[in-house]
C-alpha cells in the first residue's frame, strides 16, 4: 500500500475516533439534561444538511453536529449545542451552547443557533456570552426568534465527563 493510502485510512480512522467521541459527550449531556427536565427535541438525530450528490462533495461528511432540548416547563425554549467541525469563520473546532426564546416553538429549526452565531448580529467570541433580543439577518427568519443567547468553548478543551459536566452542562442550563 502507498504512504497516500495508508495516510487516508488513518485519516477516516481519526474521524471515526473523533465522531465516536462526540457521540459519547452527546450521550453523558442526554443523560444530565434528562435527569433536569430536559428531553431531547429531535430523537438521535445529531445532523442534517448532508449530501449524497455527487455533485456536493464538500457536504458528505457534517460541518457539525447537534443536539437539541425541549423541557416541557418551558413551553417556547429550546436550548442545545452545536459542535462545529469546520467554518470558514473557524480556526479550531468550537462548541456553541445555545438557548432560544422562539415566539412559536412550531418555527424552530435544526440550526438556529448554528445560524445565530455565524450568521446573526453582533460580534461572538469564544468563552464570551452572546445575547440578543429578537434576533435578524440573513437566514435568522424575522419574527421567530425573541431571544437568544450563546455561548461558546473551543471543542478540544472538553476531555473528559468532569468537562462535560462542568463546562458544557451547567453552562447550557444557566442560559
């Protein structure tokens, strides 16, 4: 085999890695958002927007993934994180936490908060929280959204369940 060949196997072998790692910090966050109320609002469905098209190699694999919660205490909120792979804004991986006051919970899509913190108003920052009241521009659809704040952390600095717990969780429930 060819250094090439052998250097894509360990390429598609580190994204398995890595794609089974964000599964697992998904499931310990299912698991502590459950345990407060939190379900999940889409199932196991952890993307969307991907490509079978020949013609859009670049969307075969995610830009990111999701996970989204609804608590039924809270009629019009949704809250969840985005891990995000790959922006042209980006130049690490970043976890974005969100939680969105909708007008009508029925309006939510899969990725506001993506849309929210790269294509929405204002300036964002890692480890800066971003809050904006009824929130428009460009696919930010006016009108659904009454309030929104983010927050996000650079992806790789989330290694183990103490992180998870520490970082992401308590973050997300006290937006």
């Amino acid at each position: 085999m060819s250094t090439k060949g052998e250097n894509i196997i360990k390429a598609f072998r580190f994204i398995q890695k890595f794609y089974s790692e964000i599964a697992q910090l998904f499931l310990k966050l299912d698991d502590l958002m459950e345990r407060e109320g939190w379900d999940s609002a889409r199932g196991n469905t952890t993307t969307s927007d991907v490509s079978k098209d020949i013609q859009k190699p670049a969307k075969w694999l995610p830009d990111g993934s999701f996970r989204l919660y609804e608590n039924k205490s809270f009629a019009n909120v949704r809250k969840g994180i985005i891990a995000c792979y790959i922006h042209e804004k980006l130049k690490e991986p970043i976890l974005i936490l969100g939680a969105i006051t909708y007008h009508k919970m029925d309006e939510a899509q899969d990725w506001d908060i993506w849309n929210l913190w790269f294509y929405g108003p204002g300036e964002k920052n890692v480890g800066l929280l971003f809050s904006e009241d009824e929130p428009k521009r460009n696919f930010i659809r006016e009108g659904i959204i009454k309030k929104a704040n983010l927050f996000a952390i650079n992806l790789v600095d989330i290694t183990n369940e103490e992180d998870i717990k520490n970082k992401v969780f308590k973050k997300l429930l006290s937006l």
